[in-house]
C-alpha cells in the first residue's frame, strides 16, 4: 500500500520495489533500511525479505486508483535503478507513470548512470509528469559518480537535485538545465552536523526553485526547518524541455573513463 508521507515535498509515497543497497557516503544511516527492518520484525508481508531488493508487482496498480492528482514519491524504500531491479520492470514502472498524468511522479536516485545506459538499451517515455532527481550529498557524488552530469543528459523535463543529507560544502555548481534544489540536514541519532553557510551557497548562486527541508539533527523537530527567519518551499514551474547539448554514448563514457566508482558497463 502507499503511505501518507511525512516528507514535506511530497504527497504520497509509492513502493512497487522495496529493498537497496548502499552506494555512497548519503546512504550511511539510510532511513529506509531501518524502516524496513523495523516493518520485517513485524511481520510485515511486504518487508519479508527485510531489504533485499524486492519486487511488488500488485503495487503496479495503485496509482490508478487515486483519482485526486498526487505528488508521489517513487521508491522512497528503494531505488528504482538499482541493478538488480530488471530492466522489464522498469518499463512496467514507466508505463504507469505515462499513464497515470493526473499524477506527478517524483523519481529520486542515486544511480543515474544506469538510466543513461538503459537509453541506449530500451525504450523509456519520459513523459511530463515524471519528475527525475538525484542525490548529491557532499563532492564524492560528483566525482565518482558525476551524477549532476548524469542527469542533466537524461530525457527528464523537469530535473532535481536533492542535497541531502547535506555533507559539505559544495563550493561552485554549474546547474543549468537543474530545475529545483531540494536541501536539508541529517536526522537522527548519528546526524551528521549541517552548516547554514553550506546551504546558502546552495541557495544564492543558483538560479534554480529552492526548498529547504530541515537542518535535521537528533532533535529535527526542535530544529525546524526556517532559514533567514523563514521557509523556503518552491516547486519547479512548468517550463519548455530544456535543450541540453546533444552528446553521443561514445562521448558520455569517455567523460566517465575516470570516474572508478560510477562508470558504467
Ligand atoms: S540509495 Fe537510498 S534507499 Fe538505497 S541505501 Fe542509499 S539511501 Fe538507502
């Protein structure tokens, strides 16, 4: 079933794959291994096989039955392009969202090195209502996995960032073609500490829709999420496809050649 969402850029979140495996320094206290091992202990039929990537097919159904536009957050218990999720199964995926533009789906991975080699392999329709983001937590994930690069080369109309868990300062970023910049701090027990000057860096020198989440902490309801003395809640507005220079396959992995951690077979 899809669950109300306590994540404050969503409305709904919607699992037809539980399960992931760490892949870089964002995912050290991943919030979805321990809710799933949480749901395991209790039985819960879905989380039976606790965090091992999992499939759901019935869960393929649920957003035809929301009639109501949602925004809904895609895997918030997995990543849909983790290499063990089949490539056919992706396609199921993508065909419910193209079919389903009442809704927005909010697509969030850490691995969109895999979606620019599926290009080149099967068929995708990005159609409006797909919203693709990736994580950039701290410099790692531009250097081993060039995931702002990814991104952008996707077919995607509106693109995202999710900054968070916020790590470090991210000095100077070229995000154009970058629609909306999610950021936020680590929550929890072992939070790793936020600084206000990493965030606004982030803020100030892009020209992108800005939400600040929280600033996180083992307290994050203390912590609140105002920044400058206030929220900051934008959306990405609606906008022409952006036109990223046209780049071939041959091209993108030589750009790659370097990156050890995130090249792409
Ligand atoms: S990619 Fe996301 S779901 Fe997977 S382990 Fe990392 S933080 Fe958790």
């Amino acid at each position: 079933m899809a669950q109300n969402t306590k994540i404050e850029w969503t409305d709904t979140t919607w699992n037809p794959i539980t399960g992931c495996t760490k892949i870089s320094d964002g995912c050290t206290n991943c919030y979805a291994t321990k809710m799933a091992n949480r749901l395991y202990k209790m039985g819960n039929a879905k989380y039976a096989n606790n965090f091992t990537v999992t499939l759901h097919v019935d869960a393929l159904k649920e957003p035809y039955k929301w009639k109501k536009p949602r925004r809904i957050f895609v895997c918030s218990m997995s990543d849909l392009f983790h290499e063990d999720v089949p490539d056919g199964f992706i396609q199921m995926v993508f065909a419910v969202m193209n079919e389903n533009p009442q809704h927005t789906f909010q697509v969030l991975t850490k691995r969109p090195n895999r979606i620019i080699r599926l290009s080149t392999q099967i068929k995708l329709t990005w159609s409006d209502n797909i919203w693709l983001g990736t994580t950039v937590e701290n410099m790692g994930a531009i250097i081993f996995y060039d995931r702002i690069t990814m991104l952008k080369h996707t077919l995607a109309k509106t693109k995202f960032i999710s900054f968070e868990p916020l790590l470090q300062d991210m000095g100077k970023l070229d995000l154009s073609g970058i629609d909306w910049a999610i950021v936020g701090g680590e929550s929890g027990t072992n939070a790793r500490p936020i600084q206000e000057d990493w965030v606004l860096n982030i803020k100030n020198d892009q020209n992108v829709a800005f939400y600040f989440k929280q600033w996180g902490g083992r307290n994050k309801k203390k912590a609140g999420r105002l920044l400058m003395g206030r929220t900051w809640d934008d959306m990405p507005t609606k906008r022409e496809r952006y036109e990223y220079s046209t780049i071939t396959w041959s091209e993108l992995e030589s750009m790659l050649k370097n990156h050890v951690l995130g090249g792409l077979q």
